[in-house]
C-alpha cells in the first residue's frame, strides 16, 4: 500500500511538471499586431518564444498566398525578411511555433504605403506683376492615393488645400498635384511657396502612428518687365563728318535692366555696338548714319527706343548715275559713273560689295569715273562701290546693279478647240523672265479680268525660267469676237515706279458643235418599188456643218453617199430599203439622224394548188396550197367562193388540208395575196366524185395515197416554210384573213 501510493504520487508530479512546462510556452512579436512599410524599404517580422528549449517555426499569410519574403529561423527566434517591399506583402502574416504537442500562433498586419518623394512645385511662367500665373504641386509615386492631403501655402496663408478620396481602382504608384493660379504683385518677392503633402496611414501600434509629412518650399521672385526706356543725345542729333556724339539710355524694371545699344541695318537686323548704358561714337563717317537702338532687357522681357543720327559730308559731294540703283536687262550694256563736286583731283577706285572682279571696263578722267559692263550676266548682280579720296577724306557710293530679263510677250496657248458649253484651259506663258518672284501675269477677257497671280511666293532662284498662269472657263457663242489678253509685268523694285510690262492678244471664236438635225422626206418614207425619194438634211452649229449622207449596212458599218444636203434616189427597187443616216460635221462635233427608208412590192407570181389533184373522189384526203415568191410582208388570204358569200379558210401557212372529202366540197377555191403595196387573186376549181352505190371503196392505190399523203404533208409544210422565208419574209395572217369574210 505505501508503494502504490509512492507510484502515485510520482505519476502526479510528473503530470504537474508537464502541465507546468505546456502554461509556461508562449510566443511574442515584433512588431506586435501592425506594421507600416513603405514599398522599396526592407521590413523583418520577428517571432521568438519561451518556455521552449527547441521550438520549430513557420510563416505563412492568412490567405495562404505566398510569402514573397525571406525565413530565417534560430533557437528560439524566427524572421521573415521582405526586401523589398512591394504591393505583395500588404498581408496578415501568421507565425506558427511549435513546442511538443503544443502550438501558438501570433498575427501581425502588414500595411505598405509609398512616399519616397518631396514634392514638386512648378511654375507655368516667369512671375510678372500683374499677370496670371499658375502654380503646380506635384507629389509622385504616392500610395494609397485615397490618404493623402496636399496643401498649397504662400508664405503662412493657405491657398489650397484637397484631399484626394477617390477610390482607388488598382493597387498603383500614382503621381498627384495640385494646382492654383494668382496674380504676383512686388510685395510677393521674397515670401515663399510652400507645398507640404500629408499621408494619413492609421496605424495605431506602430510608431509612427502619426500622418507621414513633406513639404518644399519656393522662394518667390517677382520681376517687372522692362519700361519707360529713354535716350539722351549730345550734343545733338544732326552732326557732320569728323564729329562726335555721347547717346546715354535708361529704362526701369525689376531687375535693374541690362542696357543693349545696337545699329539698324539696311536689311532691317540690329548690329550690336554696346553693353553699356552710354554709347559714344568718335570721328564719325557718313556710314555712321542711320537708326541706333537702345534695349532694356531682363528676364521677363525687353523695352526698345530708337534714336535717328544722321552725319552730314562736308562740302564735296560724290554723285553716282544712273543712280543708287540700276535695272538692266540679261545681255545689255550698262555704265556706272561717279562724279566729284568740290574737289580738283580725286582720286577713284572701284569694286563690288562682295570682292569680285568688276567684269568691266574702268575709265576714270579729272573729276569722272566709269564702269562698263557689257553683255551682263548673273555674274554682274553686285553693289558697285564707287570710292573717292579728296583731301585725305574718302567718300564712298554703292550702284545696286539689278539683272531682270523679260525678252518676249507672252504666248498664249488653248487646251483645246472653244466648243460652245465645254471647258477649255488657257495658258499663259511668258517665257525667259528674271527675277521671277517678281512676276505678275493677268488674264482678261475683254475688259473683265479672268485671272491674275503674283509669283513672290516662289523662291528666287538665278535663273532664267518660263512661267505660265492657266485658267479654265467655259466658252459661249456671245464669247466670239471678244479678245482675250495675257498681261505680263515685272516689278523690277525700287528702279522703276512702274513695272516693265508686256502683253499678247487672241481674239475668240467659239464653236457651236451641231445640233437640232432633222430629215425631211419627200414624198414618204415608205415608197412603191420605182418611185423615186428626196431626203433633205438640216443641222446648226459654228461653223456652218457640213452634210454627209450614209447607209447603214447589216454589220453596224455606215457607207457614205453624199455630202449633198439632198440625197435623192429615182426609181427605188426593194433593195434600198434600210437605215439612212445624215451627220452634220463641224469641228465640234457630230450630230446624226437616222430614217428608214421602206420600199414595197406589190405581190406577184401566186401560185395556188390542189394536191394531188383538182380532181379527187368522195372520202379522199386533199391539200390546197398557196403561195407568193418574192415579196416581204404579205398576207395570204384562202377562200372557198358559195352562193352565200366567200368563206375565209382557216389554213396553215397557205395550206388548208381535207382530210375526207365530200360532195360539198367541190367548188371554186380562191387565193388572195396581198400588202401595203398591192393584191393579186388566184383560183382553182375542185372537182368531187361520188363513190359507187355509196358503199366505202378502199382499193390498194388509195391506201398507197393515203400512206404517201402522211410523208408528203410534212414535206410540203417544209417547202412551204423555207419557200415563204426566203421571200423576204413574206407572211400569213389569220386576223387578216378574218378581216376578209364576206
């Protein structure tokens, strides 16, 4: 009994131990339920226990997705590493220990978040004063989106201020902004933008529980753009060779301006002269005269005043012929002077702006000099300077030598015969010209101006070139006798005040192709084999159409007959009859008429037959036939002449067939043949036999008849058919055999 209860009482403690040991096993966290990790970062979950000398471990995610981290476990300590953090890991993370037959499991929740960066703020412009301007805070790679809050200040006032709580469609990095727009004023320089974005991530256990924050800050500069630039001149304006002049500029702005003074070109650029606000030019020249420009320029802009310095040549004057600029054609002669006035002995020499040869002849004599060039060129298109040296001083004039060629009138051109109603294209062309974006060419009609163009539009290219301006119109009878011009002027430029000009003329005839052709017939056109017809033609049309009269043959062909107005046919045969066709013919065109010409024949060589005899007996089979060689379009008339009247035969193709004859089939039979032409009448009398004591008699010649009667019906019938057809498709009509019954 104390031994049982030894065992006992071991077998408890034993149990207390290991119920002991399974209270004491317990797991931790870190962090504890929640973490905040920003994409990219690198972010461990740490899971360690105690009351276990060797627990095992392991991780997974509450949807069982996968981990997309590092595990690493040791001793009582397991991690699970995520670097870097992407949309993957925003989880609940489970971490399972097991120790024994025990288990604990602990959560912790992942959120991610993304705000890596400061933001941005843009301007749309330079601030100005007084001009709008927009402003632009831009916060990229924001995530979730739906927490953040973006607010604009200038200096301590707010201008705006948004929360962006627009669901989010998709896990994203998304780049979001802010914009306001205001009007700087100069008490803004020196205040600052400030752009501050707030990400409200509400995580209560993490340390950082609070809104994650940045801002940028912008200095403001407000500039004024330059104004109220001035100059001043001394001593003056107007000043003569040798003398000098102080030219000093002011102009307001913020910042001060930069003052910029340069020289008006002839070609309109400015020559830049000076970065300083006074401009002082020594021992002037004539060449100094001109336009002198003063800029004030800071970064929002530029103020420009303009000042004119004319310097005067002292006493002797240098004249140039034909003058500062001279017009001469392609392959002309042309000599450039220079004259000295208020100098004894100068001295001369000559060349082009660009240093080329003169190509010319220089001949210089006590106070004149000349230049000839003969034959110009292209190779001439040059300023000729003329310089001349009196008394230390020099004096130089330019001779704009300007090359045009315009050698022919115009030539005019049509597309195509003028047709009354049908659009034609004239052309004008003027042929060699120079320069051609110089050229205008005109178009009247009459005095009615059709067409013009200016060809400036076309680059000038040395060369000489053909140019032409095409215009349609339609043409109309009243347009005959009107002339149509090409005008042709060139605008040389400033040589000439009025343009060199040359024009050509065509006066206008119009064609009216034929039309409204008629046929007159005289008597008919349906005519009596022998008479004779006139067939007359009319057509109108410029000029007048000729007449061409044609047949029409069976292929489609037209044979010609006559260039007569009248065609006239004398005693016409059936042959002639047809198609006729007249054309009226004119340069224009063609227009036709058709006529048929019918010519009838009377009908003529009836024959009329009764097979196989005239003569048969009562009970036979008898066929009478008649026929009509020859003539087309005839109708065929088979009656039986009675004390009561005629009665019309209902025969075929002329042919009427009695089967059994009788006694009162005997008779008179009559052929009638007839058309529009004419009739002509046959007859034959039929002769029936009664047969003996009016008993039927069949005798073997009757049977061959009758047998022979079967074969030879048909073939009649064909003969008939083919007979019939071949005279000019003759014909048989019931209706008009009908017509006919007395």
């Amino acid at each position: 009994m104390p031994g049982k209860m030894a065992m006992i009482f071991g077998a408890s403690q034993i149990l207390w131990a290991v119920f002991a040991a399974s209270q004491a096993f317990k797991i931790e966290t870190s962090p504890e339920y929640k973490t905040l990790a920003q994409i990219g970062d690198s972010v461990s979950l740490t899971c360690s226990s105690t009351g276990c000398e060797s627990p095992s471990f392991s991780w997974r995610t509450q949807i069982d997705s996968p981990l997309n981290a590092k595990v690493r476990s040791e001793g009582t300590q397991s991690s699970l590493t995520m670097d870097p953090v992407g949309f993957e890991n925003e989880h609940s993370y489970l971490c399972t220990a097991t120790c024994g037959s025990e288990k604990q499991e602990r959560e912790i929740q992942v959120h991610v978040y993304s705000f890596p960066k400061d933001p941005e703020i843009h301007l749309s412009a330079l601030l100005e004063v007084g001009k709008p301007v927009k402003v632009k805070c831009i916060v990229p790679d924001v995530y979730p989106f739906d927490r953040l809050e973006v607010e604009l200040l200038k200096d301590d006032t707010v201008m705006k201020n948004q929360e962006f709580l627009e669901d989010m469609e998709r896990k994203s990095l998304e780049t979001k902004s802010l914009e306001v727009s205001f009007t700087p004023t100069i008490e803004d320089t020196g205040k600052s933008l400030v752009c501050r974005a707030k990400l409200h991530m509400d995580v209560s256990d993490s340390e950082e529980s609070s809104p994650k924050e940045r801002k940028t800050n912008k200095e403001l500069q407000v500039y004024i753009s330059p104004k109220n630039t001035a100059i001043s001149v001394h001593p003056a304006t107007s000043l003569q060779e040798g003398d000098s002049v102080t030219v000093t500029c002011s102009s307001e702005g913020l910042p001060a301006p930069e003052i910029l003074w340069s020289k008006k070109l002839d070609n309109g650029n400015l020559q830049l002269l000076s970065g300083n606000a006074t401009l002082t030019l020594i021992a002037m020249k004539m060449e100094d005269s001109g336009t002198y420009v003063c800029e004030g320029v800071n970064p929002a802009g530029r103020n420009r005043k303009e000042v004119e310095l004319i310097v005067q040549e002292k006493p002797f004057t240098v004249d140039i012929s034909p003058g500062h600029q001279v017009a001469t054609q392609v392959g002309d002669s042309v000599v450039l002077t220079c004259r000295v006035t208020g100098c004894e002995s100068p001295s001369f020499s000559w060349r082009t702006q660009r240093d080329s040869p003169l190509s010319g002849m220089v001949r210089s004599e006590r106070t004149e000099s000349s230049v000839t060039l003969s034959s110009v060129s292209f190779e001439n298109e040059d300023h000729y300077l003329c310089t001349v040296t009196c008394r230390h001083r020099k004096v130089e004039k330019a001779i704009q030598v300007t090359l045009y060629s315009f050698p022919q009138d115009p030539e005019i051109e049509m597309s195509s015969l003028l047709v009354s109603g049908e659009p034609v294209t004239v052309s004008c062309k003027v042929p060699l010209v120079y320069p051609f974006d110089h050229l205008e060419i005109e178009i009247y009609k009459g005095e009615t101006l059709m067409m013009s163009k200016y060809f400036s539009e076309e680059i000038n290219i040395k060369s000489l070139e053909n140019k032409s301006l095409e215009m349609t119109f339609t043409p109309t009878p009243e347009d005959t006798g009107k002339v149509l011009v090409c005008q042709a002027k060139l605008h040389v430029g400033e040589v000439e005040s009025e343009p060199k000009q040359r024009q050509s003329t065509q006066t206008l005839y119009v064609n009216v192709a034929p039309t409204g052709t008629t046929v007159l017939v005289n008597p008919s056109s349906i005519l009596e084999e022998g008479s004779s017809v006139n067939m007359t033609c009319t057509t109108h049309g410029l000029p007048a159409p000729k007449i061409l009269w044609s047949r029409q043959l069976s292929n489609g062909d037209l044979q010609p007959l006559s260039e007569n107005t009248t065609l006239t046919l004398i005693s016409t045969k059936m042959e002639d009859s047809g198609i006729y066709v007249c054309e009226g013919i004119n340069q224009a065109g063609v227009n036709r008429k058709e006529v048929e010409l019918i010519i009838q024949v009377a009908p003529k060589d009836i024959q009329l037959t009764a097979f196989p005899s005239e003569s048969v007996k009562e009970g036979d089979m008898v066929i009478i036939s008649c026929t009509c060689g020859n003539v087309p379009e005839t109708w065929i008339i088979l009656k039986k002449k009675t004390e009561a009247g005629d009665t019309v035969l209902k025969s075929i193709d002329g042919a009427y067939t009695i089967h059994k004859v009788q006694l009162e089939d005997a008779g008179v039979y009559e052929c009638e043949s007839k058309n529009k032409a004419g009739s002509e009448l046959r007859s034959l009398t039929l002769d029936v036999k009664g047969r003996e004591n009016n008993k039927d008699y069949f005798s073997p010649e009757l049977l061959v008849l009758y047998c022979t009667s079967f074969l030879i019906i048909p073939a009649i019938g064909m003969i008939i058919y083919f007979a019939r057809k071949a005279n000019m498709k003759g014909s048989y009509s019931l209706v008009e055999a009908q017509k006919s019954k007395v």
